[in-house]
C-alpha cells in the first residue's frame, strides 16, 4: 500500500502562487513560440502582402506604465528582451486604462458574485 501524505500548507501556496504565475507568462511563450509563415514557393499563387504596421500610428504609452515596465526590466531585464519589455509595457498601459471602468462600478452591499465557491 503506499503512503500519499497531504501537502502541508506552505506546498499548496507555493503551488498556487506557481499556477498564478505561469497563468501570466503561458500567453507570452505562446505569442513567441508562434511559427512563421512559410514563405512562398516557386509557382504558387501570389499572397498578399504583409501589412506594414511602421507607418500607423503607434500608442503612446502611459509614464505609469512605464515605470512599471522599468521595475520589471530592473528585476527581471537579463531574461527579456526590450521588444519583450516594450510588450510587457504596451500590456500594463492597457490595463491602467480599465481600472477607470472597473472602478466605475459600483456594487451594492448586497449583490452577490457571479459564481459560488465551493470546496
């Protein structure tokens, strides 16, 4: 018979906290992994052009955001590149710009949450 013990409690968060983390880097490995588009072989039909996205403007990104961004290249900056960076910070402005909405929101005392946790 074998022995399965219980994580102890310092296991679970480690784990929760690894499952967390991993939830926020999986898109990131995902958009690097993506392969390129083969090119196009002798005799084949023409294909569109690829869209120039150089000339169309570029958003600019928030101070906050940046800043932002400077931490993460600071702790995190021999693992990643700038475009990398440059991502991280276009992504973190995206999310400056919803917490307006998001506090707009206003929650009575009553109102309940869309799900119910069980365990």
């Amino acid at each position: 018979m074998t022995e399965h013990s219980d994580p102890d409690r310092r296991q679970f968060l480690r784990t929760v906290g690894l499952a967390g983390l991993s939830s926020t880097l999986i898109p990131g490995a995902l958009a690097l992994a993506q392969t390129p588009t083969p090119a196009a072989k002798p005799g084949a039909a023409p294909t569109a052009a690829p869209v120039d996205t150089s000339t169309a403007k570029k958003e600019e990104i928030s101070e906050e955001a940046k800043a932002l961004a400077q931490v993460i290249r600071k702790r995190y900056g021999k693992h990643l590149s700038d475009e990398e960076i440059g991502r991280i910070a276009k992504d973190l402005d995206g999310d400056l710009k919803t917490l307006p909405r998001l506090h707009a929101v206003k929650l009575a005392n009553g109102d309940e949450p869309d799900f119910t946790f069980r365990a």
